[in-house]
C-alpha cells in the first residue's frame, strides 16, 4: 500500500505539471500584450518596454514558466489585470465557495443516486428497473437552466421555501448559505444522480451474478447481508471514479448553474477572467480546477485501493 | 429410513429462446444418508441444472414445471426464498467448480467462513473460522484467515469452500466438479481430504462430475445423463463393469485409460455431436449417435425399465445387451497403417530458454538492481524424430506453453538452439520465411479464440493455402475438411454455428493446410467433452500417419499424452524431469514427481489399486525456483543436502528411460512399485 500510495502521488505531479505547462503555454498564445494591457492603449513604447523588462516577459518562455509556478506554489499568483487586485483572496474565497456547493450537491447526489442504482440493479429489467432508468435519463437530458428555472418557479416563486438568489456574500458561514445552497445543489444533482444511479446499477448487475454472490445465498445470509455486506463493497468501485470526476466538475465546470442562481463560485469567475482577458486570474483558476480534478482522482484511487485488496496489499 | 435426498420426475425448463426448452426431463434419483452418489454427464447434459434445481438456486429464466425434490423428508418445491433461506444455511450446501470466483475478492477468509455465525462475538468468530480451517487440514488456519482469496493456492480456496460447506452440517452436500480447477497433484490431495471428511461425517453427497475417474473411485451409486434424460441408474459396479445404455457404453470406452497407448488401443469415439436442448430427437435422445438404434427407437420415447433391484435403463435393447447378443459400443477407430520409422530428426531442442523479465521499481532502477525474471522454461534439450509424437505433461507453471511459443516464435527472450529438420530457426517469428513458417503449425487449446468469429470457414481455411502455399482452390478447402470428415458445405459457416469439437477440427485441418513437417498441439482437447475429445485424438492419429507428420502434443492430461505419444517428457518447474518412451512410462523405475502424477490420477476402474503418493504444499515460485533439484522442496524421495545444493544428473536405464534424479536409477528400481494396476481391456 505505502509503494502504491507513493507511486499515486507520483503520477499526480506529473499531471499537474503537464497541466500546469499547457496552461501557462495557452495563456501565452492568446491574443494581447500583457503589458499593453495594464498601462493601457495610449502608454508610450519606453513605458511598455520597462515594464515588460520588470514583469520578466522578455525572458525566455522557459524562464518565465519556472518563475510563474514557482510563484504560484509559494502563494504568489499574481494581480488581477482587471480589479487590480491580489488573485489569491479573490479565488480563494470563490473556491470556498464552490467547496460548500460541491458538498451539498454530493451530499445529495451521491447516496440518493447509490440507493435507486442498486434498488434498479437488483430488479433488473422487472418495473422499478424501468421507472428509475426512465427518469434518470429524463433528467440528465434536461439541460440545467431549464431543471434550474423550474426549481426555482416551483420552490421558490410558489412554495417560497428557498430563495432564488443564491448570491451569497462573502464571510457567510455555511449554516447561513444552507438555505441558498439547496436549489442550486438540487440542480447540479439531477445531472449527477443519471450517472451515479447507472453507474451503480451496471456494477450491481455485474456483481450479482458473480459465483461468491451465490455462494453467500447458500450461506443462508438474508437478502440485506448478501447486498450490503458482499454485493455493494464490489459493485461500487466503478462509481467512485464517476463521483471523483464529478467533484471536479462540480468545482469548476459548474458555469450553467452558478449563473442561473447568481451563485458565486469558481465557474463564474472564470467566466469573468476569459471575458476581461485576466490573465493571472484565469491562470488561477484553471490551476485550481486542475487540482480539484487531480485531488479528487487521487481520492478515489486510494478508496478503490481501500476497498480492493488485491491493490491494497500489493 | 428417511432418504437424504428423494427426487421425482423433475423436469426444468428454460424460457428463454423462441419456446420453453427442456433442460432436465422427468428425472428422479434418491441417495440415502451416508452414501455418496455420482451424477456423470457431458455439457448440455442437465447435470449442473438438476444439481441447481436440487439447492432451489435455479437462474431466473429456469421453471421447475413438475416433480418433486424432498431433502430429509421436507419438500422444497414451492418454498418462497425468505422460507429456503433456513434450509441452505442448515441442509443443504454446495462446493463449486471455481473456487477463486466463489470467493468474495474483497473480504477476508476467516470473515467469510464465520459469517454465517451472527451471533458469535468477534472472538468467537475468528476461533470458529481457524477450527473450521483446521478441520480440512490447512496447516497455518490463523494466516489464511487473514488472508484474501487471491492470496492463497487454488487448492486451499477450495478447502476453504468445503470448510464453509461443511460448517452448515448438511445433510445434503452438492459437489459441483470440485477438482475439475485444479492440477493433478493438488486434486489428488483435496480428493483425499473429501474422502476423509465424507467418511467421518457421513454425510449423503450428490457428486456433480465430467469425470468417470473421480466418480469411479468416490461414488457408490450412480446416475448417468445424456441430453436432459436420465438415461441409466445403478451402483458404481454394476455401471463400471456391464454398462446397459449404449451412451454409459460409449462414455466408456472414448477415455483413453491410464497406461494405454495407441499401438494397443484403438479408442471408440461416439460418432455424431451432443444435441442442442432446442432440437432433441422426440424418441430416444441418444438414438442418432446409437450404433444399435433400431425403428422403434426413433418411433416413442423409452420407458425407465428397472433392470435389476436397483438398477434403470431407459434402452429398448437393455436385455439384448445383458445377454449378449447385441454390442452396443461404438466401432474402433481402424487402426493406423503401419509406416516405416525414419530415422530423420523433425525438431531438435537444445539448451532452451525463456525467460519473462519483471519490470523494475523507480526505486530499484536508481540502485541499478538488476532486473528479476521469471525463468518459465530453463535448459530443455529435445528431439522430435520424422512422423513421431512427443508429448509434453506439466501442471500450470510447469512451462510447457512457454515452451511451444518459443519454438513457434512467439517469446522474444527465448535463448538456445532450435532446429527444424536440420536448419537453425530464428528466435522470433518475423525473422522466418515463409517456407518455415509452412512447415511449422500449432493448435490452440480454445478453439472459440482460435477461429475469427467473422471468418467463414472456408475463408479461415483458405488463408494459409493462399499464404503459404500459394493455392487459391475451393476444391482444396474442400479435401481439408474432408480431412478432417466434416461436410463440404461447413465451407460455408461461420464457426458460432459450430460445436466445439468441430471448431477443433476446422483449427486442425488449418494446421494442416499449409503441409507442416511439425504441428504443435498446446491442450487441444483439454476444452471438449470426453466423447468428442475421442474423435479429436482418433483425427490426429490419422492425419499423423497419412501425412507422416510430428507432433508436438502438450497436455497436463498424463493419460491422454501417453496414449497419443511415442515419447513423453515431462516437466516440473521449466525443467524437463523424465524422457521416456511411452510403453515404458507408466513402469518403474519413475522419477519421483512422475511416480507422484501417475499415483495422483482417479483411475477409471473401481477395481484398480494405486499407491498413495502425495505432494507437499504448492509448486514453488518461478522467480525463486529451487536450488540444485527444481523439484527438491516437495520430493517425497528427497535424500539430503545433495538434492538441495546441486543440479541432478540425466541417467538413463535399460529401455532408454531418461531420468533427471540423484537417485541412482537401480535404487529407485528397487524401491518403486508399480504405482498402479488396472485390468486391461481388450
């Protein structure tokens, strides 16, 4: 285990330095000139010169990444162009924020979704099957701005339980921002709860028909045994890698929902960065999804190790 | 008395398919405490059915339509599974064929042997998990409580399956082809242990097996099914030694037995292919493949006729039989011509090695460590002369597959010399011309991975012709399966509207096309049934003689090897222990672990004797192999430090037996018995 456990961390440096070039290399070949950007459009060429010399952007494209990410691990991630302020506080306070929506959206997602796939796994192809495939499919297929505005007409406009603004304001604790919290997360679970449920229902059916599973009912063991203690352990280790990727997306990706419900996370901000060409803040941001989807799949790759012997004691 | 078990015109029957199909007609059988009783049959015979029907485990699409199953008196049929639940855990229990797959992978041993115990403490628990683990003899039962399936050898998963079986004290006990995973020499000691442990307990059994040899030294009653019929009942003795039934006839007589050769014994396969359950003959189910089928046979189904006490029949002609005056075997294969012996060599083997290097660590990469490798087959030195047979019998591991793809080029890291008739060939298949290439063939053990799914066979056929012959003839695809007496128009099929033994026999005539000098045959009958497998041998013997071929025969089947073979080495650990020629293999003087696979084999006559020789423990690591004597570690002959420290010599006897032993050969003479007797027959 220690020697997989290493060899893991080993691979996710590797990716995030891969990663971590390509983004840098991107930001690069976009269109403007850095400097020209923050003196503005009437700055003379001494003045743009200067400040290119000081900002180190006629150095070597090498050079220059080395410094960029050494910086970047030491916590320095630069001025926003556009605020003109530190990257780090503004980014840091939107994954926070992103952070909670993700746990609640897991929170939601992942055992409702566990639950029906293995209620439809069990009963493959008989009725329950059938209602829960349908309607986990009608729902992913429904795009989110539409699920969002019917939770919201629904939840909020008629039933007044949630509001329909969920722009929290910095410094709010996570008991205050439950309330607005659940209408976004809701929607950002319906998408999750057709992969999670599927997933989990093909790994059932996999497992089920599986020798030991029948072996444990000639045990005599009742029907909640043989699926909890025997069936479940099994069949979910395909479904941890969906819920890893999902964190990632739901970290950065979640673009669509955090507008629909004005919610401040780290998907709009990236949508603020590319639109104002915030280089350092895009650079950030796209840091932090890359780390979010590399720390969750390492995740999952050690609870797989965890619940799989055959890795674990390798 | 109350029977242990009491079945009565069950039938089973699977929805799934256009119609119902009958998997198991009208069958009844009743096996008494304490006995022991076989149930023999081919694949699409029923038995696995009946045997699931028995533990009311059937798969979904399967439907008891009528009879009756009474386990010590209580009926199952009827019973909802909250009201068997009680009964599997206390009644009836079962060990299956794979142990490893009915195995939970992800909890360990002593969980899953305890767990059927709810109410026991932890402690409790793992004290009643090692107890059971001490009951089938493992040696270390606290380790392999710890442990996960994969950790442990196939023959103690297995005893571990039997432990939990036994741990219910059943008074039924389903034995679903317990051995039919394992090698020889582990099988022989579970078998041991099953013997042992039914003695003591005396616990009725239903012995679900392919095998006539296990059954033949366990059972003492026996069904026999063919095509979902019951098609003869009686004690082991009596179906042993006057078999009624045509089919328990031929099931007979297509294995060929410990110690037989082909010179002596021509082998009686039953002609024709096991039916499919969609289309069963509607009289007698056998009466296609009958040698002695008459009108009435293919007219109204036959009644189950007692023939005896406690004997059944279901033959028109089981009196005629009795009596005398009919033969119901099937026809000998006609001998095979004789043909002068060519001195020629075909294929020369000298010094062989393979070697598979284990990938490195970072770690170990930076210390400049040097790289482990796994030494599959180590020093082989042998000779194939012109229209012989060599046969090659090993356990898993042994190398013997390694060793057929370093001569047919595929292991890049094969080391030494080999020769087809008289020129040196390359290492690797790429570096051989097409002439070689022709000349050298192979056949797989899995013809279904053999053949391309989307080939016809005539085009499967047509490729080498055209490849290496330059023939693009239909007419000859033709003479190929002719060869190998399959129909002109099989041209035309693709290999999924095949049976197994005809795929075979399209994966042979393949071989044959290109006209190879050499054909190598890795286990190409150790996938079929036994009355296919058979025809297979009876095919090779032929084309052998006709062509004039050599035949490179890999098995881990001792008997079917020496029956096939002129010569047989045989292999331990990568390394070759004994070259013998086959009339004198199965006589002393043996090199030790060769005394131990022929004593290991469930001979196929209740009457045989055999000594008891038993390997210790599991074949060792071929990353570590032994020191001096591969075989040192488990030898039941080992004489001291000598085997341990250094490299055995070859000694040869009188009749050209080569052994690979420090054990003079006169000392193992006089200390060796014959590992077996076994009537003749004729």
């Amino acid at each position: 285990m220690p020697r997989y456990v290493l060899r893991r961390l080993g691979f996710l440096l590797l990716t995030l330095l891969l990663t971590s070039s390509i983004i840098f290399a991107i930001t690069q070949v976009l269109p403007g000139d850095v400097a020209r950007v923050i003196l503005g459009r009437e700055a003379g060429e001494a003045a743009l010169n200067s400040l290119r010399e000081e900002l180190g952007l006629n150095d070597p494209l090498p050079v220059q990444y080395l410094r960029w990410l050494g910086n970047f691990v030491q916590g320095d991630w630069g001025e926003s162009f556009s605020t003109r302020t530190e990257v780090r506080p503004l980014v840091q306070q939107r994954l926070g924020n992103s952070l909670m929506l993700a746990a609640v959206t897991l929170g939601i997602a992942v055992p409702v979704g566990i639950a029906l796939g293995v209620i439809a796994g069990l009963n493959e192809n008989k009725w329950v099957d059938s209602v829960v495939n349908v309607s986990a499919l009608s729902v992913v297929g429904l795009p989110e701005f539409v699920t969002g505005i019917l939770l919201i007409e629904i939840f909020a406009f008629r039933l007044g339980i949630f509001p329909a603004n969920s722009s929290i304001r910095p410094g709010t604790s996570f008991v205050e921002a439950l309330p607005m919290l659940i209408l976004p997360a809701l929607t950002a679970s319906l998408v999750l709860l057709g992969y999670i449920s599927r997933m989990t229902r093909v790994g059932v059916i996999g497992e089920i028909s599986k020798p030991y599973v029948r072996t444990a009912r000639l045990k005599g063991l009742s029907r909640w045994s043989v699926t909890y203690r025997h069936v479940l352990r099994n069949a979910l280790m395909p479904t941890i890698t969906v819920i890893a990727i999902s964190f990632g997306w739901l970290i950065s990706g979640l673009i669509v929902v955090e507008n629909v419900y004005n919610y401040p996370g780290l998907g709009r901000l990236m949508l603020f960065a590319i639109d104002r060409r915030d280089l350092p803040l895009l650079q950030a941001v796209a840091m932090l999804a890359v780390l979010a989807f590399a720390f969750a799949n390492l995740a999952a790759d050690l609870f797989y190790a965890y619940l799989n012997p055959k890795i674990r004691l390798q | 008395m109350i029977p242990a078990l009491s079945v009565e015109d069950l039938t089973v029957k699977y929805r799934n398919g256009p119609g119902p199909v009958t998997a198991v007609r009208e069958v009844s059988l009743e096996i008494q405490p304490g006995e022991v009783h076989g149930l023999v049959g081919e694949s699409g015979s029923g038995k696995t059915t009946l045997a699931l029907a028995v533990m009311r485990h059937l798969p979904e699409q399967a439907v008891i339509t009528s009879g009756s199953i009474r386990v010590d008196g209580q009926e199952l049929i009827g019973l909802s599974p909250e009201r068997l639940r009680p009964i599997w855990g206390s009644q009836i229990a079962m060990v299956p064929q794979d142990p490893l797959s009915a195995l939970n992978p992800t909890l360990r041993i002593g969980k899953q042997l305890s767990e059927r115990f709810e109410a026991l403490s932890r402690s409790d628990a793992r004290d009643k998990a090692i107890e059971l683990l001490e009951m089938v003899q493992i040696a270390d039962p606290a380790r392999v409580a710890r442990s996960y399936p994969h950790q442990i050898s196939g023959g103690m998963q297995q005893r571990v399956m039997i432990a939990m079986a036994l741990s219910a004290e059943p008074k039924l006990l389903i034995l679903d082809e317990p051995t039919t995973g394992l090698d020889s020499t582990t099988e022989a000691v579970v078998l041991d242990l099953i013997r042992e442990l039914m003695r003591a307990r005396q616990t009725a059994t239903l012995y679900v097996s392919h095998s006539l040899g296990v059954i033949a030294q366990f059972a003492d009653r026996l069904t026999v099914l063919y095509a979902s019929e019951l098609v003869e009942h009686g004690s082991k003795m009596d179906l042993f030694e006057n078999p009624l039934h045509p089919y328990t006839c031929g099931l007979l007589d297509s294995v060929p037995r410990l110690g037989e050769n082909k010179r002596e014994i021509q082998l009686r396969s039953i002609e024709g292919r096991i039916p499919s359950l969609e289309d069963l003959p509607s009289a007698c189910v056998f009466a296609p493949r009958c040698p002695v089928v008459i009108d009435i046979c293919q007219e109204t189904r036959p009644a189950l006729e007692g023939a005896g006490a406690t004997r059944q029949v279901r033959c028109y002609r089981w009196e005629e039989t009795r009596a005398g005056e009919i033969d119901p075997r099937q026809p000998p294969a006609p001998p095979p011509l004789e043909r002068p012996t060519i001195a020629e060599t075909a294929l020369q083997i000298e010094n062989l090695e393979v070697r598979y290097d284990q990938p490195r660590s970072l770690a170990e990469w930076l210390r400049r460590s040097p790289r482990q490798s796994v030494r599959a087959v180590d020093n082989v030195r042998l000779t194939i002369r012109k229209g012989e047979t060599l046969g090659l019998v090993g356990e898993s591991g042994s190398g013997k597959t390694s060793l057929a793809q370093a001569v047919v080029g595929l292991v890049d890291s094969a080391r030494g010399r080999v020769e087809l008739f008289g020129a040196e060939l390359p290492t690797q298949i790429k570096h051989r011309d097409r002439e070689t290439l022709s000349r050298l063939q192979m056949v797989m053990q899995n013809p279904d991975e053999a053949l391309n799914p989307y080939l016809t066979v005539g085009q499967s056929l047509s490729r080498p012709l055209a490849l290496l012959r330059g023939i693009h003839s239909e007419e000859e695809v033709r003479r190929l399966l002719e060869g190998v007496r399959l129909p002109p128009e099989y041209a035309d099929r693709y290999p999924a509207q095949l049976s197994a033994g005809e795929k075979q026999r399209v994966a042979i005539a393949r071989a044959f096309a290109a006209m190879p000098g050499l054909v190598l045959l890795d286990e190409p009958v150790s996938s079929l049934d036994v009355s296919v497998q058979a025809s297979i041998l009876n095919l090779l013997n032929r084309l052998q003689t006709e062509h004039g071929t050599s035949l490179l025969f890999i098995s881990h089947d001792i008997s079917v090897v020496g029956y096939l073979s002129e010569t047989v080495g045989v292999l331990y650990l990568g390394q070759l222990m004994e070259l013998a020629p086959s009339e004198n293999l199965f006589d002393p003087p043996y090199h030790p672990y060769t005394e131990a696979l022929l004593s290991a084999i469930p001979l196929l006559d209740p009457k045989a004797t055999q000594e008891r020789v038993r390997l210790r423990g599991g074949i060792p690591s071929s990353l570590e192999p032994p020191s001096g004597c591969p075989f040192h570690t488990r030898c039941p002959r080992f004489i001291g430090d000598i085997c341990i420290e250094q490299t055995p010599p070859w000694q040869e006897d009188k009749t050209g037996k080569r052994i690979f032993c420090h054990i003079p050969v006169s000392d193992l003479r006089r200390e060796q018995g014959q590992v077996f007797a076994m009537r003749k027959r004729e």
